[in-house]
C-alpha cells in the first residue's frame, strides 16, 4: 500500500520506468511491485532507506532531508527509478502558526532542511514571534515575512499641576530685665534664649554713699521692645513677637509622547558632590552632579477600550541646608525629596489627584530661670518661649490627552504673552523725529515733484 498523496505508475512491459515520489521525514512508504523483485540501490541511504520486505513488497522510509533516487530490478530485466523527495511534515507547523495568529496571513515551504515562512503580518514582533515557533519544529528558518504599513502612532499629551503650599508660623515671648543701680545694685536678669542683634551701651548712677558713680553695661540683647526708666536706673527688653509665612510654587509642565513611548523632564538644576576615589588615584577627589528640581516621568498607552493606561512617576525635591554634611572643607547639602509612583487607566479629558503629601512640624523651645519663674503672676517676667510650626503640603493633579498634529493649512499656535514684546519707542511730540503738525486750516505741503499753480 501507498500513504495518502502517494501515487506510484507502472507502465507494464516497460524495460525502464521512472516516477517521482514525495515522503515526509520520517515516515514509512510500502511499494506493491508488479513483478518479483531482483534486487534494490538507492543513491543516498542518509536519506531514504530502502529494504525488500518480500518478493513483490519495498518498503521506503525517509530518514533526512534531501533528494534521493531508488533502482528497483525485477527478475524479469525491467528497472524502474523512484525519484524520492523527503521534505518536512509541515501540517503541525501550519496549525500552530493557524491557531497562535488567527489573524495573519502566514504561509510555510519547505526546502531541503530549511523552511520558509511568508505572508503579510501587521507587526515586526509577529513576525518574531512567528519564526521563534518554528524553530523549535525547524532546523533552519527563514523569515520572509512582509509587514503591513502601521498607521500613525497616537500622540498622548499629559498636562500635570504641580502645587506645593508652605505655611510657616512661630512665636516668641521673653523678658530681660537690666538694673543700672536701682537699689544700689547693678545687674541684669535674662535667660539668655534669644540671640542679640548687636551691642549696645547703657549707663546710669548709683545712689548712695559715693554717688555720682555710673555704671556701664552692654547690652547684646536688645530685642523687640525696649524701656528704660533713668530715675529708677531700671530697664526692660522684651521679646513678643509672631510671625507667619506663606510660600506657594506651581509649576504646570506639559509632556507630549507617542503612544508606549517613555516620556520625561526636568525643571530644576544640578548642585555638585564630592567624590573620593580609590585605587591608584586613592585620596583624589572628584565632583559629580546631582539633580533637584521638579521631574515627571510618565508611559502611557492606548488600550482597545479607547482609555489611556500609563505609569507616571512625579517627583518634588529641593535642596535642604539644614541637614547639609561638613567633609573635608566641602559642605554637601541634602536633599528633601517627595516622590509618588502610580499606575492608573483614565478615560482621554479625565483627570487624577495625587494629594495628602503633607508634612507637618512643631518646635516649642522653653526657657526659664529657676525659683523666680514660679512666683505668681510676676513668674511669666522669668520666662522665655519660642514656639515653630511648619507644614507643607504637596498637590499633584494629572490629566492625559490624544492630540492630533496640525494639518498644513491649520493655523499655528503662539505662545500667549501677557503683553507685547519690545514695543517700539514713539518719539515724544515736537521732537526733530516727530513730523510737524500743520496749524488748523493750513494747506499741505505739495508732494515732491508736483507742481504749484503760479500766484497772481
């Protein structure tokens, strides 16, 4: 018996018959011979074997790619040549590639010990990934696959606010008392919490037995309100002030990308850092430079639900002296860094808010002097307080949009001034570059080259 596709002519009486044959690798053929055969060659054992499994039965089985020709002698002095074409059992392969990409155009030839896939796919990736299938059921691939002309990426525009609100309130309250000789005594009673603004000199006299003597002192506290009162040679600096701040940054950066693309920016600067190196250059310093500032780093894509899917990474940092770090003669400031991470899917004109960023600080610093600050009522005159509230709040507020470019007779859009750029000077009137009035009733001066009519 043949296998199917199989089909084997003998021309009986012949002396010489020759038919073309095609097996798949690997698989077996059974030859019914008309006469009783003699004996059987084949050019290419390799590829196809060849063996007489009795008097009228040849059995042919593929064992590599390739061409090969088998010889049949019959006893009674016909040959016939079996020219046998061993090729890939491509049946698996088309089903795979049917089933895995129901939606392309994908064909499969094979030649010798290669195959080749062509057709039309809609991506360069499908095609990788076509041939990466076949090679596990090839030995070698060959990737003629067209890809179809891809319409043009969409353009997502993300419009981000950033807001960031400051407040900043402190109070302090102290008294410093100052005795230029009342009770003939000299001296001062301060609790010593609040730095000076700068020196000054007060003097007053003693009253007593040596009197005319004048006392001297100088004063590095004197604060917000000051009394002296020369008769009583007593003197009061207080300190009662508050104070409140209000500090707002916005920033509105607008960021246009193509559909999956990663798109970022930076508003802000670079500050420089000390390095030391190792090695053969041990001890050496270096600078390297480090970024602050306002930066946003977002990847969206458009999903087949007509939403925009996208990463966005917003990040806030701003130089912070306070927490610097003294090395070696170089002072490295830190950074105070606010940063969020998100993954969300938004409709197109939707919009986000990232907010509760808040950081909210209170320092109270108390200083009083011991035994005199708990008297009643006159206690308060023995104390000093200086009380500091900050908080911050950071808001940020994202909203993606598909743009669309400009046709060529659209308009183009300006950026919007708050007024004109360099508007011309106009020279003041009566100036030598300001033309002259002519007087009411006056007739024009002629143009030049025209002619005047003759007086009479």
């Amino acid at each position: 018996m043949l296998a199917a596709g199989v089909v084997v002519a003998l021309v009986a009486g012949a002396q010489t018959a020759s038919e073309d044959l095609r097996i798949t690798i690997g698989k077996s053929v059974v030859l019914d011979y008309p006469t009783d055969i003699s004996r059987v060659s084949t050019s290419d054992p390799a590829i196809i074997d060849a063996v007489v499994v009795s008097t009228r039965e040849l059995m042919l089985h593929a064992k590599g790619h390739g061409v090969a020709t088998v010889v049949v002698w019959a006893k009674t002095g016909q040959r016939t040549f079996y020219n046998i074409s061993v090729e890939h059992n491509l049946e698996p392969i088309r089903k795979l590639l049917r089933d895995t990409f129901p939606n392309e155009d994908i064909q499969v030839q094979a030649a010798r010990d290669s195959v080749t896939i062509t057709g039309r796919v809609s991506s360069p990736g499908v095609g990788e990934r076509a041939a990466s299938l076949v090679a596990s059921l090839a030995k070698t691939v060959i990737n003629n696959l067209n890809v179809t002309a891809v319409a043009i990426d969409k353009q997502i525009m993300l419009r981000v606010k950033f807001a960031e609100l400051n407040r900043n309130t402190s109070q302090s309250f102290g008294v410093n008392l100052v005795s230029t000789g009342a009770l003939n005594t000299p001296g001062r009673i301060s609790t010593g919490q609040f730095a000076s603004p700068g020196p000054t000199e007060l003097s007053g006299s003693i009253p007593g037995r040596i009197e005319g003597t004048t006392s001297n002192f100088s004063i590095t506290d004197a604060l917000n309100i000051f009394a002296f009162r020369p008769d009583l040679n007593l003197s009061s600096f207080i300190r009662a002030l508050q104070t409140e701040g209000l500090l707002q940054i916005l920033a509105e950066p607008n960021l246009v990308t193509s559909n999956g693309k990663e798109a970022s920016f930076l508003v802000g600067g670079e500050f420089p850092v000390p390095v030391l190196q190792g090695g053969a250059n041990s001890g050496a310093v270096t600078i390297q430079f480090r970024e602050f500032g306002i930066r946003l780093t977002f990847n969206p894509q458009v999903t087949d639900h007509n939403t925009i899917k996208m990463y966005v990474r917003p990040e806030v940092s701003t130089i912070d002296l306070a927490n610097a770090v003294s090395l070696g003669g170089f002072t490295i400031p830190a950074l105070a860094t606010r940063r969020m991470e998100t993954n969300i899917e938004l409709g197109e004109g939707q919009s986000f808010v990232i907010a509760g960023l808040v950081d909210d600080r209170t320092t109270d610093t108390m200083a009083k002097i011991p035994g005199l600050s708990s008297i009643p009522i006159l206690g308060v005159l023995f104390k000093s307080r200086a009380e500091a509230k900050a908080r911050t709040e950071l808001l940020v507020m994202v909203t993606p949009e598909v743009v669309h470019p400009l046709n060529p007779a659209d308009p183009k859009p300006l950026p919007l001034m708050p007024k004109p750029f360099l508007v011309p000077l106009k020279p003041p009137s009566g100036s030598p570059a300001a033309p002259a009035k002519a007087p009411k009733g006056a007739a024009a001066a002629p143009a030049a080259g025209s002619k005047t009519p003759a007086s009479k």
